[in-house]
C-alpha cells in the first residue's frame, strides 16, 4: 500500500503550519459559493499566532441557513473587504507555513475560486507535494478506530474545546 502523505521537509516540531478556515455562503464554490470569513492560524513550535483573519462582503445575500450555522450576518458583512482586498494579507499569512485545513479541499477550493473570481494569480499551499495537508486525511491514518472525522468529532477526541464553532478563527484554532 502506497501512502499519500509526504514526509515534511523538516521534523514537526521544526515546522511552521497556516491553518486555514473559511466559512462560506454554501456549500459549492462551483456553485457560486462565496468566502465570507477566512482566519489562518499560525503553529509554530507548539505555540499559536494570528495569522490573518477577516469578515469579507461576499456580494451577495448570506442563506438563512448559513445565518443560524455562523451567526454571521448581512449587517456584519456590510461594507467589509473584498476577497480580493485581502489577498495580500491572506496571502502573507499562508506563505507563513504549510497549508493545513480540516477538510483542506473544501477550503481550498473556495480560495482557489475566490482568487479566479478576483483576477488574481492562485495562493501557494507550501505544502509536501504542493497540495493542502488536510486533518480528516490525517485523523483517517492516526486515528483509524475514531469513525466519525468531523471537525467537532475530531476535536472532542482530542480534549480541545471550540467555543467559536463555525466561525473561522476559532475552527482554526481547534
């Protein structure tokens, strides 16, 4: 059996990670999905920094739905940055370390489509083989008796709390 997991370029403790969540307007970017929180977290020798984090206007009406999951509001939306009004920061932020999302395809799709929508040239994942490190994949081979991998499921296992469920700074942080 042949593994997809890279070896990192240097030993974890040595690593630098950007942990990334978006929280979106559903659940497609295909399907005219849109980021309206983005939040990197840096981990680096044990020890958490703010990366980046952001509310952004997503240009469009947020879903009842996405309301009651986020708590994230039209209101709180209004008159925040652009996608790509963030780019520069975001971008910075995530040339901080290896690209690490729990779910990474998910959010990396999203700002691969963001950044398509905004005319800019696609964030570099820093990741072994140039692809995101994603968490699920991870939990899957370390914790192969945990049957469940969401984010919530994942972290209970772990012994973390996140009081700021579905928001993106503190789904970073967890």
């Amino acid at each position: 059996m042949t593994s997809n997991l890279a070896a990192p370029p240097l030993p974890l403790e040595h690593s630098r990670f950007a942990v990334v969540d978006v929280e979106t307007t559903g659940g497609r970017a295909q399907r005219g999905g849109r980021i309206l929180e983005v939040a990197v977290a840096i981990l680096e020798a044990g020890t958490v920094h703010l990366g980046f984090t952001s509310l952004l206007d997503p240009g469009t009406a947020i879903p009842p739905w996405v309301v009651r999951l986020t708590g994230i509001t039209d209101a709180m939306v209004a008159g925040r940055p652009r996608f790509v009004d963030v780019v520069p920061g975001l971008g910075h932020a995530l040339d901080a370390g290896v690209f690490v999302a729990h779910n990474a395809r998910f959010d990396w799709r999203f700002l691969e489509a963001e950044c398509t929508a905004a005319g800019v040239p696609p964030l570099s994942p820093l990741s072994p083989g140039g692809k995101p490190l994603c968490t699920v994949r991870l939990t899957r081979r370390l914790v192969p008796e945990l049957r469940r991998r969401g984010l919530d499921q994942v972290a209970a296992f772990f012994g973390i709390e996140n009081p700021a469920r579905h928001r993106a700074f503190g789904d970073a942080l967890a």
